[in-house]
C-alpha cells in the first residue's frame, strides 16, 4: 500500500489549538498539575499588570528537566493520554503545557534547571506562524526576572513564562482594578482546586499568588461541628474502587457570621457548588454540579439541596471512563456507575433538604428533646399543605380559652394554613439565596415578650413555666435567649 505522510499545517492548526476555551484560572491550574507531578514542594504563580501588557510566571521546586526531556515536553501531544501514568501523574494528554499556556498568551518560555544545568525553550505564535514549521526557539539569555534569579539559585526546578497576552485569553485589556479582581479569582479557583494539596489532606504543598500563601478551600467544611459525614461508599468499577463520601454541610443558622457563611459557600456561591466533587490523583476536576444524574429528568442545582457535596476520587487510571476533557474541566460518570450514583446522591440531597427546611436553634438551656406535637407547622412531605398543630399546647390553650368561641380561631387558622404563599416565600427566598430572618429588635422583643406571655399563662400550669416558654419559642429562627428571658420577666411580674 502507498502512504503519503501528511504533516499538519504549523500556523493553523496552533491557532486552533489557542482556542481550547481555557479560563486564565484552568490554564495556570494546568501548570500546577505539572509542578505538583514534578514533585515540586513550593510553587510560586506571579501574575504582573505590567501597565495593561500582562506577564505570568509560574515557578516551582520540582525536579526540573534535562535538555532532552525539555524538548519532549514542549512537543505538542508528547505522552499521550494511552500511556500509562503514575498515581500522582496529574498529566494526561501531553498537551497541557502547551495549549493552555498558548490559549492565554502568544510566548510560551520554558526555563528548568536538572542538577545545575539550565535549558530553555520557548514556543511563539508569531515565528511559527511566519515560518509555516513547527520551530521552537532557544532565546539566549531567557527573559530576565526575579524568579529566574530564583530559580537560578537552586540546583532544579522549573519556570514557566507568559509573555505577549492577547484577547484570546482572559488577562489581557484589563485595567488596573479588573485586572487584580480577575487576579483575587484566580486565587479563589486554585484554592478550590488544590484544597487537599494546601490543607495537606494529600501531599502538602504550597502555592502562592503574587507573594501570598493560598489558603484551601474545604467544600465539605469538615472542620464544622454541624457538617454531617455520610456512609461512604466504596463503588466497584472496572476492577477498580472509587470512593464516594456525601456530606450534608450545616444549615445557614449554625455558621457563626454572615461571612462565614459566604466563605463555606465557596466561588461562584451556595447555588453554583452543590453536588458533586469529582477529584483525581486528589486534584479537584469538577466544583459541583449533578452530572447530568436524576430521575425521569435531569436534576439541576436548585435552592434546597444547596447543602448537598458529594466527594467522588477517581484513581488516575479510569479517567478515560470519565471521559476527562483536556481542559480538565469536566468529567462525565460512566453508563453503568449512574444508577447507583443517583442512588447515593438522591439520598444526599433528601438529607441536605431537611437540614435546609430546619430553622431555629436551641437558645442555652432549652430543652433538649422535643416530641412531634411541640412543632407548630406540620408539613406533610412532598406536598405543599401545611397544618398548625391543633395539639400544639400552646394552640390548645388559646383554643380552651375561648369559651364556647373556638370556631373563630379554628376558621382563622385553616384560612391562614390554606393560604400559605409557598410560591411567594419560594421565590423570595431563592432571590435571597435564603438570607438569614433578621435578628429581632428590642422594641419588637418588649411586644412580642408580652403577648407570649399572655399565651403561656393560660397553658396548663402543671407544664413548668420554661418548658412552656420553650415550647413556644423553640421554633424561631436566630439566637433567641433575649426572648426567652423578656417572656419570662414577663411572667413573673404578672403573677
Ligand atoms: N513544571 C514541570 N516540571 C517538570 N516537568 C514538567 C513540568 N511541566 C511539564 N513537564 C513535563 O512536560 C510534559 C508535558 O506536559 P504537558 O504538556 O502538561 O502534558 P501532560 O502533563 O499531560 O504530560 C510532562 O509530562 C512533564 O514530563
Ligand atoms: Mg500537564
């Protein structure tokens, strides 16, 4: 048979290559993965405004590489994704280095030090394009900086630079502020993504923006006493094990502030990061999101299973079932895991929307067991119907004590109980990504303590009077202890 080699065309196809859809954020997180598999112990990213012509660095200790496998390592598609990879190989498709610094830049200059030696490579658009071939340069001297300094002084490590951005990628054009906005991001993202790297759940390492450490970010906020650890379950596939652990993270009222609770929610917020987390070799590829999972239709991120998380770790080696892209932004579970992953997580978000529907914390000193009759509002699950509890001992007492009048009450409580605008209160409180009641105001607490009062003193006396408070009062949202202790001077003044 006759072959005739054919040899794509240079300028075009790295054009196409430049337009892989990376974000600033996914790039340089493409070249951390390379740091981190290089053993690097300290990475260093160092984005520069440089009055609107931007550069990016990115250093790190790792091994570094000899001239040879430098050239190997800018060849576009080197070691691809068939071949096998070490556990903590972040790589896959050999490309990385390459396109992800190409989509954000239009010079790509590679400086790495094995055992004292230095090489250098650099990759331009514009020499490629002008010379229709495949040429990667050897600039002599590399680009002077700090970081070269740096990396100079160690014996091996790797400096990767972006020079010459332009509007394919997302740092160029941007003023001063948006430019340090986009930067505080940047951060954001890569503490997401790397949070078992920086926290140590994996092998530490640590990684700085611009001079300062970045800090990770748990999405399961183990370190809360209120997040509640699932089973995790070990899911068999392809003779392999991957381990799937949910988390229902605390309701709104149990985080200690407002920006608390803001930091918990994580990038893009509350709403954005439910669901699932896929990590491979402990690198976090998917922030959330339901993969397509559900019943009869797809489910998508709605306001009540916002404290579901699910950690899924994949090892390296079935990322090709994952159907890993190359931006390593997105992964897709295989056929025969979806059944028993929509299982998992459909008990997840049952568990995460009865923490959501849960209001009110016990103020100190309140009871502790509560029995189903001590609920005000029952709600029958699944619908949309709910009923004020008529054995409620509070609503029995108001009731016992209209002589002969008990219709009224009861026609006043079935009006408000059928007219209940669950749409209205759905939609104020998705606007509101479920803002917290306001903390009541000292006016309100005087009034309000006195017509509680009014209500417990004609519930039955053979209940303790603080239980009786409580009984009242344990559903309310927020701290409630100034109530508590208004109802009960309250009561004492009026024997
Ligand atoms: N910072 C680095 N330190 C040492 N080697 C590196 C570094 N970055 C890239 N390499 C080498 O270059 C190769 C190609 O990288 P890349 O294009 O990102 O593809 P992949 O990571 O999928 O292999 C890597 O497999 C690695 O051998
Ligand atoms: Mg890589």
């Amino acid at each position: 048979m006759r072959k005739i080699e054919i040899v794509p065309a240079a300028s075009s196809l790295l054009q196409s290559l430049r337009g892989l859809g990376y974000s600033p954020e996914t790039a340089i997180a493409d070249l951390i993965d390379n740091s981190i598999a290089a053993g690097a112990a300290t990475i260093a990213v160092d984005l520069d405004w440089n009055e609107g012509d931007p550069v990016a660095r990115i250093l790190d200790d790792g091994r570094g590489m000899d001239e040879d496998a430098l050239v190997k390592a800018m060849c576009f598609g080197g070691d691809g994704p068939t071949g096998g990879r070490a556990q903590d190989d972040l790589g896959r498709f050999g490309l990385g280095l390459k396109t992800a610094s190409l989509s954000q830049c239009r010079c790509l200059t590679v400086v790495t030090r094995k055992a004292g030696a230095s090489a250098t490579l650099a990759w331009d658009v514009d020499a490629v394009i002008a010379a229709g071939r495949w040429d990667a340069l050897v600039p002599d001297p590399p680009p002077a900086s700090a970081q070269l300094e740096d990396l100079s002084a160690h014996e091996n490590g790797t400096l990767v630079q972006w020079d010459r951005m332009d509007a394919i990628g997302g740092l160029s054009g941007l003023d001063r502020e948006a430019f340090f906005q986009r930067v505080r991001d940047i951060g954001a993202h890569l503490g997401m993504v790397f949070h078992r790297f920086l926290g140590g759940d994996a092998r530490r390492v640590a990684i700085s923006l611009n001079g300062r450490p970045l800090k990770g970010w748990d999405p399961f906020q183990r370190s809360h006493p209120a997040t509640i650890t699932m089973q995790s379950e070990p899911v068999r596939h392809a003779g392999k094990v991957l381990t799937v652990t949910p988390y229902v993270l605390p309701h709104r009222d149990r985080f200690a502030n407002e920006a608390e609770w803001e930091a918990a929610g994580g990038p893009g917020g509350w709403g954005e990061r439910q669901g699932f987390y896929v990590y491979r070799g402990r690198r976090l590829l998917v922030p959330g999101g339901w993969l397509g999972l559900g019943g009869t239709r797809a489910w998508t991120r709605d306001e009540a299973s916002r404290l579901a998380r699910i950690a899924v770790d994949l090892p390296t080696d079935l990322d090709a079932d994952w159907r890993i892209d190359v931006r390593k932004s997105q992964a897709r579970p295989p056929g025969r895991l979806r059944n028993r992953l929509t299982v998992i997580a459909g008990l997840c978000r049952d568990k995460a929307r009865e923490v959501f529907a849960w209001r009110g914390s016990r103020a100190k000193g309140q009871l502790r067991h509560a029995r189903p009759q001590d609920d005000i509002w029952a709600a029958g699950s699944g619908s949309a119907r709910y009923r004020i509890q008529r054995d409620h001992p509070a609503v029995r007492a108001v009731i016992g004590a209209m002589n002969g009048n008990a219709g009224m009450v009861e026609g006043l409580l079935s009006i408000i109980e059928r007219s209940v605008p669950v749409e209205r209160i759905w939609l104020d409180v998705s606007e509101a990504e479920g803002a917290a009641s306001p903390a009541l105001q000292s006016d309100e607490i005087a009034t309000l303590a006195a017509q509680l009062a009014a209500v417990i003193a004609t519930m039955p006396v053979s209940t303790p009077v603080e239980e009786r408070v409580d009984q009242l009062i344990r559903h309310l949202p927020g701290d409630m202890s100034a109530l508590r202790s208004a109802v009960l001077q309250n009561l004492k003044a009026t024997p």
